[in-house]
C-alpha cells in the first residue's frame, strides 16, 4: 500500500499527465461580462448571458419577485455560460483557483468567474443553502400564467477540461455508509478536510475516435473511461411565491430535475408560472447514471445555448394538450417526469402523467393506455438524492406512427 505521500504524489502526477492531453481544448471564456446581443462572432446574433456576481444566485432559484437579468422576445436563441459549483465549496476550500491548481490545473484553465465567485463576498452557508450556482433570470416577454414556455436544448459545450465528482455526509443513496472518511469538528472554507467529503477530480480526454471522455484515474494506475453526455442538470421557471426557493428539489416549476436524456436536440416545456415566466439554468453535467447515486455526477462548467418559443394558451398547439408540470421530448421518446420524496410515489406519479398524455395527445384510451405504458416503456430512475427524487417515463414515439397528423 502507498504511504500517503507517496499517494499523493502519484495522485497528482496522473491527473497532470490527464490535463496534458487537454492542451488541444479551447477553454470557452466569457464572451462579454454583461447581458446582450452578440453582434459578431461564432454566436452572432444570439443573446448571451454571462455569470456574473450580478446575473447569478447561489443556492436558490428565482421566486416571482426576481428582477430579470435580460429581457428577449418569444423565438429567441440564448447562450448562457454557466459555472459548476464543484470545486467551489466551502468543503473544497472556497478558492477555486487553489482547488483546481491541487489537482494539475493551470491557473489559464480555471475559468474567472469562478475565482470571482470563490474570492468575492457572495453569501452562502454549505449547510443550509443550496450547492447551485443558478444564473438568470430571462424574461421572455408576453410570458403569462396559463402559457407554456418551449425549451429547445440546442448545444451544452464544455468549457473546461474537467469536472468534479462529490460524495458528502448525509448524502446520496448510501447515508452513514459513504463517505468513509469521518468528519471532524468545526469544519469550514479554511479547514475543508474537517468536513470529510469526498471529491473525485475528473478530467475529460479524447478517445481514438477523437470523442471526449471522462477519466477516473486509480491507485493503480489505470484509467476508468466512460463517455460523456452533456446536459444541464437545472432548468425552469421562476415558482410563484414571494418566499426562498432552495435549489436542490425539483418541482412543477422544473428546477433541478438532473434527467440525463435533455441534452442536445431535446426539448422541455415548463408551465409559466408568473409574468415572463423568469427561466434560469446552472448544474451542468458532463454525464450522470441514472440514480446520480452518490449525490452529483460529473459536474464541470458548460456554455449552453437554447431557443425559447412562448406557447399561448388557447392559440398554439401544445404537446399534451394542457400542462400542469414540465413535459420533454427528444428525437426518439416523450418524457413524463414524476417527483415525489418517495420513490414508489414518484413512480406513481410518472405512471399517472404518462397515461394522461397518452389520452389527451393521441385520444387512446386510459387503460389502453396503461396497458401499453406495461408493455413497451421504460421507466427510469432520473434521481435519488435531491430530496425530491425522480422517476421519468421514456415513451417511444415510433410506436405512434399511425397516430401522426397532418
């Protein structure tokens, strides 16, 4: 067995060896520090918005009365660049320069919004507050209670070479048996290690087919390799109330519903909840199992574009024909999430809205419509460890050919 310098060592000789093969990546640095239309560039013609200590919070959503950081009119396209509170925390030191440097990274490669966010006076209690950093609000504008507010996932980008996989006390599926490091007393920003969590640092790698993948460097030198899929963990509509709204459970509103199949070319559409429905994104993840089991999945900092289409109730066709929750869809299934504290109920609840849409999209019949739901779909677990966990119905769209309209 290594003694632990010798371990340490060897720790960081493998993940400097793994960011070597990131000198080829183009880190994805803020465009411009305020919100606006780009008037030039790959992104032309796209509103952008950065984070900012003025565009983001840390822990909690926007309620109703959140001011909106930019305002864009139905059928616009934005990019957002987000930042991934991993390595940001207060129990991996609060300094994400000095973090992610412990792990191999140049200081060009750890993005500057995070060492402003790390070095500024930005409130966040690591017990109490949400680990999100949220960044938003948009305004869509005409957005009313009643619409739906169309997401169209068109690109999540890495915009680092790395993410950060965390196990932390009292968290994930596996409480009081992970981590099995014991906490010390009085754990803060200036003693990390006296909170006893676990942070696997990740780098991404190119494959021999030139595809990117993470890497889980062990103790015996050999890599785990997985592939990447990256989507935003965190999206939706400000909720309609005036109190705080933490952003670690999902709720009818979206939020921080970590389903691995939004990614590129997916769509997701919210009830608006309040005027100019307030959308907001962060929790970007590189890839996630279904579960996320330990509590977060390979968390790194994307740049993710979308197109926002207002669907007003009573004129434009909506998929399901009324929505009371989020509703999304890729190029093969429609997907019903269901979110509920206990499992079995979120299964319950999935089964129940899958069978609702069904019904009113293409007018079978409930217990036909159950019958099939036995048959032929799946049923995932999208999370367990946000408080609110999740299952979703992945509904094949193939199987409705004969239902399609003109």
């Amino acid at each position: 067995m290594l003694k632990k310098t010798a371990l340490s060592l060897f720790v960081l000789s493998t993940l400097t060896l793994s960011l070597a093969h990131a000198e080829d990546f183009q880190v994805l640095k803020e465009i411009t520090n305020k919100p606006t239309q780009l008037k030039q560039g790959p992104y032309k013609g796209n509103y952008y918005v950065p984070s900012t200590l003025q565009t983001i919070s840390w822990g909690y959503l926007p309620n109703k009365d959140a001011k909106p950081v930019l305002s864009v009119p139905s059928g616009s396209t934005v990019t957002f660049d987000t930042v991934s509170h991993e390595g940001l925390l207060e129990d991996q030191g609060r300094d994400a320069e000095k973090y992610f440097k412990s792990k191999g990274v140049s200081a060009d490669y750890v993005l500057d919004e995070a060492k402003k966010i790390t070095g500024s006076d930005l409130a966040h209690d690591f017990h109490k507050d949400g680990p999100h950093i949220v960044t938003g609000p948009l305004e869509i504008r005409g957005a009313m209670p009643g619409d739906i507010l169309k997401v169209e996932v068109i690109k999540i980008e890495p915009r680092v070479p790395y993410g950060v996989i965390s196990n932390r006390h009292g968290k994930g599926t596996l409480v009081g048996e992970f981590p099995k490091t014991a906490q010390q007393n009085n754990p803060s920003k200036d003693h990390p290690e006296r909170f006893g969590n676990v942070s696997v640092f990740t780098p991404i790698e190119k494959n021999a087919k030139g595809d990117y993948e993470g890497v889980i460097k062990t103790k015996s030198g050999q890599s785990i390799r997985f592939p990447l899929n990256p989507f935003m963990g965190l999206m939706g509509v400000a909720a309609n109330t005036s109190e705080p709204v933490h952003s670690v459970p999902p709720a009818m509103y979206g939020g921080n519903m970590d389903i691995n199949d939004l990614g590129d070319g997916s769509t997701v559409y919210y009830p608006v909840q309040v005027p100019g429905a307030l959308f907001y994104t962060g929790d970007s993840h590189f890839a996630q199992g279904d579960g996320e089991v330990a509590l977060t999945a390979l968390e790194a900092s994307a740049r993710a574009t979308f197109k926002f289409t207002l669907l007003k109730a009573g004129k434009d066709k909506i998929p399901g024909k009324s929505l009371s929750q989020p509703l999304g869809e890729n190029a093969e299934f429609w997907i019903t999430p269901g979110l509920d504290e206990d499992l079995d109920e979120a299964m319950k609840k999935s089964t129940r809205e899958a069978i609702g849409f069904l019904n009113r999209e293409y007018g079978i019949d409930e217990a036909l419509a159950y019958a099939y739901l036995s048959a032929a779909t799946d049923f995932e677990v999208s999370q367990v460890v946000d408080k609110t966990k999740g299952i979703h119905a992945k509904i094949r769209k193939a199987d409705f050919k004969e239902f399609s309209k003109d």
